[in-house]
C-alpha cells in the first residue's frame, strides 16, 4: 500500500524528511551508534562519488547519503533543516554575500566588520530565512546553495566532477573531527551540524549542476513512498547488516548464476565441457569470495555463453536453453556494468589562449609568435578538428595549461564564453595573463585586475612570465 503520509507535498520540508526516516528506520537504528552510522554515510558518499564520475548517476546514489545524513543528525539530536539554513542563509558564511567572493576577500567579509558582529550577521540572515521561507525543502536549498556558489558549475565544467567529489569526502572527514571534539568537550555539538551541513550543501549542489531542471524532491518521495526501499515496509523489517551491493559484487547473484549454468550443462550436453569450466570458476569463487576471480569467471560466462546462444539460435531455437542462457547473460551484464571506464591522459600545454573568434586575426598574431618561440599552445581555431568533442577538449586543454593567456579587447570582455573560460582558470588557481588590445586594464573585470596585464604590442613579456611560472 502506498504511503499516504507524502499526499501534501506543499507541506513537505526538510525537517519532515528526516522524521520520516527516524519512523522508517528507527527501530534498527536504535542498534547502531555513532559509528556505525557514519560508516554507511562514508560508504554510500563513496558510491555516490563512483556513480557521478562513471556518469551512471541514479537518483538512488543521491538520496542514500543524504538518508543517512539525517540518521546520523537524528542519533545526534541535530535538525538537519535548521543547521543547514543556520549555516547557508542565503549567504556564503565566509564572505557574507549572496554571491560568494571568498576568491576576493580571501574567506574574509567584503564589508569591513569585526569578526564577532559575523555571528550577528548571520543570526539575522537566519532569522529572516526562517521566516520567510515557510517550507524548505530540497529544492529551495538546492537554489539556495546554487545561487551563492555560482562558480562551482564553471568549476565542474572544466575540471570534471573530480573536485566536488574531495570536497564531499573531506567534509565527511570533517563531520568525524567535530564528533570527536564534541565527545571530548572541546566543540559544541552545533559545530558538529555545520559539518554535517557542510556535506549536504555539496551533495545538493552536485545535484543541481547534473540536474537543474529535476526535482530532487520529487525523487525522494518516489523512493521512500513505499517506507525501506529494500524491505517495502514501514518501519523497516531488514536485519542490522541488510542492505544491497552498490560496488562490490553480490554473490547472491553468482549463486544463480552457478544453478542456471548446471541446468543449462543437463540440457546441453553438446556444450557440458565448456561449461562444467564454468561450473567449476563459479564453485571456486563461492568458496574463497574472491572479486578480482568472480569477475573473470563472469566476463568467460559472458564470452562463452553468448557463442554457445548463437549457435543453437542458428541450429534450431531451443526456448528452454535460450531462457536460461538468457537469465545468465542478463545477470553477467548487470555485474560487469560495475566495471569502471578507463580515462585516457590529456595533452598538456604551455599556454591555453582564450579570445572572442571576432578578434582571430589578432589570436592568429599571438599563436603565431609563441609557436615560432617553441611554445605550445592551445588555440581553438588551430587545435579543434571537425568532429571533435569541442567542449572536452577545451577543458582538458585548460586544466593541463601552465598559463591562459586572455585576449582582452572590447569583443572578448563580453563574451559568454570567454567569461566562462578565465573564471574557471581562476577558479582551478590556474594563472591568467591579460594581454589588451583597444582596451585598459581599468575595463577588466574586478577579479582580473588582480593579475598583472601586458600590451598586446608587447609579446615578449609573455615569455618571461612563462618562465617565472614554470
């Protein structure tokens, strides 16, 4: 029976969300301490990780974390919704702005105040949010988060997901640093929520850059409308150590794997060798557990099976060995799904030149000179071929550059993209050389006026600042 308990989704908040998984799971939790709980918190943060690099993301990995976020707040006595908007009141709690410039201020506030008159500040943003916003719920902090830290989205377009997911672990880290201060006296238990904060507003804002149009609300109701997603029930049935493998193999699976193959070895006594070898992989990895073993006997499965279908469909259909053949190469599929994609290293560069393609002339000028000097550089008009993945390959020439040299002229400053490209070289500390051309460094934006800036008529001195950064 469905759960009616999600019938108003307007009345639905944060804080509903994790009473709803203190009903569902509290009688199992109540045997789990601190410790344990954190556990499955790191364990699914790793799998979430896992699943946003490989790009297999599912909203599962997503709203397993944060379930265990509010189990650990909820051991703690912790509302989660209150330490996340005490933390993140639409303001970055560094700088204090509703668009974070920590990257101009150092993690200091833009207007001079004195550090205590932060805290009052901050109360006051809380205050107001609390009382503004009626119903908060994943949605609205995810804009909340979003919105104060813009800067991510050009982050992971150009250096990947890679720094969002050591930012979430190290949070996690951060979460078990506060718990031991606080068990020893040393930290308020408050300092314990802004960690466990902290981790969400990560989390939230990974799902906001991978899905800005989703409801991840929508998503986690879908997922608990039936109470414990393994059980389906409300409160949970499952045994202390119950949950499904996100990574490692399930053997439960190999077991059936292991029963069809000797089904499948009575029925098909043209094939019993090929697979009584089989059979015995299966035997020998049931009985020692080992992954590395049970992947290859299942990539073998997969190779061998999939011969032996194709030759009794050519043969004359047999229905019942196509069935069960049918039920390993599925189970087999499912299992090496788990194997994670190779990355292949990227070509690195000296200098990654950024300009508008109205000023290609000009760009053609600068490529042309370092070139001549043994440079290598990046130019999009020389390095991208027809056909190409256009986008990766300016971000992977951007993050393997030593310097982003950016054509400032008059077509450049207001270029979408242009932006986007120098504020994710800021961004990654990557440095940025202005080179003007028809333009001052007083037209700069404020956050490039803080490098040093050359004449476009002056090329030589991109050679010496080359050297100084190497």
């Amino acid at each position: 029976m469905k759960n009616n308990v999600f019938k108003d989704y307007t009345e639905i908040d944060m804080s509903f969300y994790q009473k709803y998984i203190d009903d569902v799971y509290s009688v199992i939790n109540k045997k789990r301490d601190f410790e344990h709980l954190y556990c499955y918190l790191d364990r699914t943060v790793g799998y979430l990780g896992k699943s946003v690099i490989t790009k297999t993301q599912v909203d599962k990995a997503f709203i397993l974390p944060i379930s265990w976020l509010f189990s650990v707040s909820t051991k703690l006595k912790i509302n989660l919704q209150d330490a996340f908007l005490r933390k993140y009141p639409g303001i970055c709690p560094y700088c204090l702005e509703s668009q974070c410039v920590c990257f101009k201020t150092s993690k200091n506030p833009l207007k001079a105040m004195p550090a205590y008159k932060m805290g009052q500040e901050m109360s006051f943003k809380y205050e107001t949010m609390r009382n503004t916003e009626k119903i908060f719920n994943f949605d609205k902090a995810i804009k909340n988060v979003t919105e104060i830290y813009s800067v991510n989205e050009a982050i992971w377009h150009f250096a990947g997901a890679w720094h969002h997911i050591a930012k979430i672990h190290e949070e996690i880290a951060e979460i078990h640093e506060a718990y031991s201060s606080y068990k020893k006296g040393e930290k308020p238990l408050e300092a314990v929520g802004e960690e466990i904060a902290d981790v969400l507003a990560w989390i939230l804002g990974v799902w906001g850059i991978l899905h800005p149009n989703r409801s991840l609300d929508d998503a986690f109701i879908d997922y608990y409308f039936e109470g414990c997603s393994l059980c389906k029930s409300s409160p949970c049935q499952c045994e202390l150590y119950d949950s499904r493998p996100d990574s490692l193999i399930d053997f439960r699976q190999l077991n059936i794997v292991k029963e069809n193959l000797d089904a499948l070895a009575t029925i098909l006594p043209t094939y019993q060798e090929d697979i009584s070898e089989l059979i015995k992989s299966y035997d020998y990895v049931l009985k020692k557990q080992s992954i590395p073993i049970a992947k290859v006997s299942v990539s073998q499965t997969k190779d061998k099976l999939g011969k032996i279908k194709e030759l009794i469909s050519t043969n004359g259909v047999d229905e019942t060995s196509l069935a069960i053949i049918n039920t390993i190469l599925d189970i087999s599929e499912t299992i090496l799904r788990l194997e994670e994609p190779k990355s292949v290293k990227a070509e690195e560069y000296d200098i990654f030149l950024s300009y508008s393609s109205i000023d290609k002339d000009e760009a053609r000028k600068l490529e042309s000179f370092l070139s001549k000097k043994r440079i290598k550089v990046f130019s999009s008009e020389k390095e991208l071929v027809p056909g190409s993945k256009w986008e990766l390959d300016i971000k992977n020439a951007l993050t393997n550059s030593k310097l982003v040299c950016l054509l400032a002229t008059p077509n450049s400053l207001n270029s979408e993209w242009v932006t986007t490209e120098w504020g994710a070289a800021w961004a990654l500390d990557i440095r940025i050389l202005p080179i003007l051309l028809n333009c001052s460094t007083q037209d700069l934006p404020e956050r490039l006026r803080a490098y040093q800036a050359i004449d476009f008529h002056n090329m030589d001195k991109i050679i010496e600042i080359l050297k100084k950064r190497v």
